[in-house]
C-alpha cells in the first residue's frame, strides 16, 4: 500500500504515476520519481514562477581522446532541480560552445548538467545506445518542462 492507501503508486503531491514505455524501466528515474511532483505539477509550478525551463543536449570535446554527450537544464525550479540531483545531474555554469564547458558551480545563473562520456575511438554502436538512451532521458524529461518537447533544444547552449 502506498501513501494513499491504495495499490496505486504515486508522485509525492498525490497524483497517480503515469505510464511509461516499456524501454523507459530500465531508466534511473523510473522509480525514483515516485517521491517527486508529478510532471503537471512541476510544470505548473515553473508557470508561476515565470520559469522557462529549457534542455540544452550537445556534444563537447575536452580531451583528443574523451568526447560528450552533455545536457544542461536551464532555468529548472527548485523541486525539479531536486529530482534532477538524484539522477546524475549536477550545478555548473552554462556551457559557451562545444569546446567551452561549463564549471561546477553552486547557486544563481547556473543549469543543471549531465555529462555521458566516451572515448572517440569508441563502437559506433555503442554511440548509438547512448543516442537512444539521452533520446529516452529527453522524452522523460520534456513532461517536466512548461514547453514540453519544443523545450528541448539540440546542438544550442543556454546562452544563445
């Protein structure tokens, strides 16, 4: 039994955990966001703050050997900064372009960033199933952003 005294899992304000694809309970969020607002509340929580939070997916290359693949979350509320920190995400700076990353950083002006690395020598079918993966990630995460999927940007920075 949960916390409403029924069968039915459920976010932390109460409404029920929508379904999700199949591929996406092999995610490292799939359970946790059970103790988080659902998505609808998340999303109308930045509205009222006149939050306009974005993801910002690219690729940066800081070494000849190790390249990736980096999303950064600008402008996130509080309560989904929270739900972002338990899944890998962690504060820095927004990045300026592919070779100009950002710096871990607390506090104001500062996104939420995840970093997938590998080596540029690797299997392309292994770059593939970390495209597939941050496309999974994305599709998850556009449900938490006041935009939805138009609020995911590729191949952009936070600052432009």
């Amino acid at each position: 039994m949960d916390r409403l005294g029924s069968n039915i899992l459920s976010h932390r304000c109460g409404h029920s955990l929508s379904d999700m694809p199949p591929a996406f309970e092999q995610h490292e969020a799939f359970l946790i966001r059970a103790a988080f607002p659902c998505p609808h509340c998340l999303t109308e929580l930045a509205r009222r703050h006149g939050l306009h939070t974005r993801a910002y997916v690219n690729m940066q290359q800081l070494s000849p050997s190790m390249i990736a693949f980096v999303v950064e979350v600008a402008h996130a509320a509080d309560e989904l900064g929270d739900l972002l920190s338990v899944i890998g995400y962690g504060r820095s700076t927004p990045s300026q372009d592919e070779m100009t990353p950002g710096t871990q950083a607390p506090g104001e002006g500062t996104v939420w960033r995840k970093e997938m690395w590998f080596a540029s020598n690797t299997d392309t079918r292994h770059v593939v199933a970390l495209v597939d993966h941050i496309k999974l990630e994305m599709t998850w995460l556009s449900r938490y952003l006041p935009d939805g999927a138009v609020g995911v940007e590729f191949c952009k920075f936070p600052g432009e």
